[in-house]
C-alpha cells in the first residue's frame, strides 16, 4: 500500500472545508466549578485540584462516566505507554495537525517543548514526515501518523523500518497513541472546544 503524499489537513472537496469548525460557541460547554456534583469530582480526581481547569476536561467532565472510563486509557498513553516522550508527542502533534484539531495541537506543543522538542521542530511537524532535518525515527514516527491517517493502516515499509529499532510493544503503543489522539481531535472539534485563556496558540502551524 502506498500512502499519499500529505502535508496538512486532507478534507473532503467542499466549499468550505473548515465548516463553521471555529465558531465562538461551544457545542458542550465546559461545565463550571459551581456545577460540579460528587460524581463530577470522582471522575476528574487528580484534575479536581487545578484551578483553572483546562477546558478539554471541564468539557469531559459533561460527562462523568465516559471520562472516568476513557481516563484508565489516556492515562495508559501519556504516562505509561513504552513509547519515549518524544516519539509519543511527535505522533500526538502530526495527528493534531492533520485533523486541523489546533487545541490538541497547542496543548501538546506546550508539552513537547516541556520535554525539550525545539519550536522549529514543532513548527516542521506541520509539513510532517517530508521536512528536511528529522532523524529516522522521528521521521518514521511522523509517517506513521501520516498513514493511519490516510490509509487507515501503517505501511509495512514504515512498519518494519520502526520494528527495527522498537520492540512488539512499542509499535503497539505508537498505533494505539495515533488511534487516541485522531479521536481526541475529532471530539475537540466536534464538541468545540474553546482555546485556554493561557494556552498560546499556533494557529499558523496548522
């Protein structure tokens, strides 16, 4: 299978691809401290205590037992996943940038440059894989994001190239991190959700 060449977004050929993706409102609200119920609190638990509270999950918290469930799983995949941080924040990025999600993206431009990615190469994650400067695996990370995306499987030239240097749990971990985050994207816009009052925004990476 080859994957096709892309570089940002693949959209369907509509008049206006965006939509009305970036309209003021939110489709589900954040829900406010004061709105908070004990069920409220037991879902979010560690993230009770941050004030303020990122919107994605004043967003989630709209429903408890969805993310009380999804919680054990993104937990898994930010802070126990094999994968090291760098390959996991490259792969959440790329795959930030190709549903055109930019909180996912600037929530975890903020992470990477945390974990010492430069802001060049945050930047260059917006062309991907076919950026000049990316070492093998940073490059093969990208590439698989890239072809999840459009092919709906890793290739296995990208595979078997990665395999080479990640082990059987790793590769599962890389799949299952683009597979989280493509929803994640595809709820943040569905949902709306409106960019942090502090988090700085990338919008022309996208």
């Amino acid at each position: 299978m080859t994957s096709r060449a892309v570089s940002g977004p693949a959209r369907p050929d509509v008049e206006d691809p965006q939509g009305d993706r970036s309209a003021p409102e939110p489709r589900v609200r954040p829900i406010r401290r004061d709105e908070w119920t004990a069920e409220t609190r037991r879902a979010l638990g560690a993230l009770a205590d941050r004030d303020p509270l990122d919107n994605v999950f004043a967003t989630l918290a709209q429903y408890p037992d969805l993310l009380r469930r999804y919680s054990v799983f993104g937990t898994h995949i930010l802070r126990k996943s094999t994968l090291s941080a760098r390959a996991r924040e490259f792969a959440i990025l790329r795959i930030g940038v190709l549903n055109g999600c930019e909180y996912e993206f600037a929530q975890h431009a903020r992470i990477g440059i945390g974990i010492g990615i430069d802001e060049s190469e945050i930047r260059a994650v917006r062309t991907g894989s076919a950026a000049p400067g990316w070492s093998d695996e940073d490059r093969l990370v990208l590439q698989a994001a890239e072809e999840l995306f459009c092919d709906g499987i890793i290739s296995d030239e990208t595979w078997y190239a990665l395999a080479d240097s990640y082990n059987q749990e790793q590769m599962m971990d890389l799949t299952y991190t683009i597979g989280c985050y493509n929803m994640i994207s595809w709820a943040l816009n569905s949902f709306r959700v409106q960019p942090d009052p502090t988090l700085p925004m990338w919008g022309k990476a996208l």
